[in-house]
C-alpha cells in the first residue's frame, strides 16, 4: 500500500454526487471501476429516493456511464450490478452507446433471498463484465481459480491442477439438488449479507458482500491499481480494495453513508481477510440476533414486506 493510499483513506469515500465526482477525475486514470447503482425499484436510501420516470433514470445512467467510460484506463474494466427491471437496458447502454466491450454476463445466485407471496422468489442479481478493449485488459485467472469437478469428485489424473475458472451460470439453490453443493463448490454462490451476519454493517441497506468484490478486484486488477466505486454505500468495494493493496476511491451522495464507510475503512489494514464464513448459508461467527423489520431493495422485497411475510430462504 502507498502513502497516496494511505492519505486516501481518510478522505475516502468523498460525500459527492458521483456524476460532478467523475467529471473530476483526470481522464484514463482509472484501472477498475465498479458500480452497484440504485436499480430504480423505490428503495428509499438516506438521501435519494430510488424511483424515476424510466427515461430520467435512463439517461441519467447515460450520464454518470459516459464519466465512468470516460475515466477508465484504455486497457480499463468496469463491473456494473444491477437487478432485473433495467438489465437489459443498461447492458445495451454500456455496450451500444458507450461502446464498452461486455465479456461476461454474470448471474449472482445468492441465498438468503426473500420468500414472495405470488411468484417465484428472487435469487440473484446482474453482475456485467465490460473491458474497453476486447484484446487489452486486466485478467488474473491464476487468483480465482477453484478445484475442477475432476479434482473434486472424480480424481481424475488429467486434471489441471490449478483447477479452473468459475463459472457464469445459473444454479438451482443447493437445498433443491439431490446432495445439495459443498462450500467448496464453484459457482457463484455467495449470500446477500444478511440482518445476522457479523459482516453486515447494519446501517446500510444494500451492502454487497466482501466475497463478491474480493473475486472481481483480484481478477481484474493488480496491487497497487486505482479502483473506483461511484455509489460507494456501506465502502465495500473501498474495503476490499484495501485489504488487497489497490488504491480506491468512492463518491457517495449521503453524507452521513460518506462518513461511515469512512469509520469501515479506517478500521481495516491492508492484508486484512475478507469477511463471509466458508459455508455461505450460515456464518458462523455471527451472534444470534433478533431480527428486526428493514427496509429491502427489491420489489418481490417489498411484495413480501407489505405483507408482512418475510421468510429468509
Ligand atoms: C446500491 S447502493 C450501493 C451499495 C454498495 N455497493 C455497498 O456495498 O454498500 C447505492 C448507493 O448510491 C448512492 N447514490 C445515489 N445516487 C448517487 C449519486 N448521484 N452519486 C453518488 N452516490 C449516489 C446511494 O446513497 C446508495 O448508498
């Protein structure tokens, strides 16, 4: 970790709408950026009401989208979450209007969804993989690799021995498959950061779990590298940005969410592990907690909320 990075870390995340953040930023400086903005379903945030007009919410991802383009490095990589409502239009933006090159379509299955009432429930989110150049970029594959199902299972003597590379696919939840999935499987399959887990910072929402961040910053970055969060939050992707020795920078437009993830980062080191036990259903070193009613961010969410029926899967 440099003396910038350390100098960074407290003044980051800056409390600032990310668009005037990104107009800031020196031109091609950036190697990653990631941005989990808010997906439009009317998810009330400190200071930003989550529902607009379509067309408002669309161009408004064309605005802060052209900064993020606009910033990145020209071997740069930027990882977009996003929910079901606005996928595919945002896919369409990234790749048709602003020209980034989309490499990977991710879905995130995560556990721990909540049961709806009239339809199937939701168990994963959009992770896009977008390079701004199809041939330069950033790829460590040696530093996500998992053990093939030829190590695991089989024993197979042709086996790779570094394994290989996770997959981007769909995964029934492990409790519907006969045997269910070891922890050690290699899907996508990481919670959402849950009311009782000891990594949930508690004041924020739409934490993104360390686990996520961890695979996507190892990947597509190397030490020493700038990363950027436009919607910083609760500063996980600062977080793990730190812990694995990169440079980070966040803009977030609440203050107060600003001033926390602040407190996050300055009680971490670099070298730190990543939070989120082994077995992904349960972490085990969370502390039995009652469970009180929050606020969720997506609309099979709130379908179950109003009801008053909310059953962790
Ligand atoms: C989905 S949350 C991000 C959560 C984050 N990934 C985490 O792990 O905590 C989106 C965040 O964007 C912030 N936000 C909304 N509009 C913004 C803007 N124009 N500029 C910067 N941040 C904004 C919200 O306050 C909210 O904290």
């Amino acid at each position: 970790m440099t003396d910038q990075n350390d100098d960074r870390s407290q003044a980051e995340p800056r409390a600032i709408d990310c668009v005037q953040g990104l107009a800031a930023l020196e031109e091609g400086s950036v190697d990653l950026a990631f941005a989990d903005p808010p997906f439009n379903i009317g998810y009330d945030y400190d200071v930003y009401h989550d529902k607009h007009d379509d067309d408002r919410y669309l161009n408004w991802t064309r605005e802060w989208g052209e900064g993020i383009v606009r910033a990145l490095k020209p071997n740069g990589t930027f990882w977009l979450a996003i929910g079901d409502e606005f996928a595919a239009e945002l896919k369409m933006i990234f790749q048709r209007e602003l020209g980034l090159v989309c490499r990977n379509w991710v879905v995130w299955y995560y556990t721990f969804g909540v049961n709806c009432v009239r339809k199937f429930n939701r168990s994963h989110a959009h992770l896009f993989y977008f390079v701004k150049d199809a041939n330069t970029f950033c790829f460590n594959d040696e530093t996500i690799r998992v053990p093939s199902a030829r190590q695991l299972i089989y024993a197979d003597s042709r086996s790779n021995p570094t394994g290989r590379l996770p997959d981007d696919t769909w995964i029934l939840r492990p409790q519907d498959v006969s045997g269910g999935f070891p922890a050690s499987d290699d899907v996508w399959w990481v919670s959402r950061v849950c009311g009782t887990f000891k990594e949930r910072a508690g004041w924020h929402g739409c934490q993104m779990p360390e686990k996520i961040l961890g695979r996507i910053i190892k990947a597509c970055s190397n030490e020493g590298d700038l990363v950027l969060d436009p919607f910083s939050g609760s500063g996980t992707t600062l977080a793990v940005a730190k812990k694995l020795n990169r440079r980070y920078m966040g803009f977030e437009l609440s203050p107060e969410y600003a001033e926390r993830a602040r407190d996050r980062l300055a009680a971490i080191q670099p070298g730190d592990p990543l939070e989120g036990g082994e077995d992904p259903k349960v972490d085990p070193s969370a502390p039995p907690r009652r469970r009180s009613r929050r606020k969720f961010r997506d609309p099979d969410d709130r379908e179950s909320s109003l009801s008053g029926k909310l059953f962790p899967l």
